[in-house]
C-alpha cells in the first residue's frame, strides 16, 4: 500500500484542523476558568458575609 503525495497533505490537513480545533478549545475552556476562579473569590467573601450577618441575626 503506497501512499500518494495527494494522501499525505489530506493527512496533514485533517491534524492541522484537529490541533486547530484543540488550540481553540483550550482557549475557551482557559477563559471559562479564569472568569470562574475570579468569582470563587468573590463567592468566598459572600459566603463570608452571609454567615456574619446570621450570627448578629442582622438577616
């Protein structure tokens, strides 16, 4: 089985797309987790508050 020129640049093609696909995915995927680290701060001092001001009955 011999593979033509024609067969190696579909094969190098279609890895070039899927690298594509994974670059972009791990792109969103860093995004999404950044936004959701940020929040878990702010959520953390929520929290925070919220049993505070139980503990005084200020709720």
């Amino acid at each position: 089985m011999a593979l033509d020129v024609d067969d190696l640049l579909k094969l190098v093609l279609v890895l070039v797309a899927v690298w594509l696909v994974l670059e972009i995915l791990e792109g969103i995927v860093g995004i999404a987790l950044g936004v959701v680290g940020s929040l878990g701060g702010i959520l953390g001092v929520a929290v925070i508050v919220l049993i505070v001001l139980w503990l005084t009955d200020r709720i």
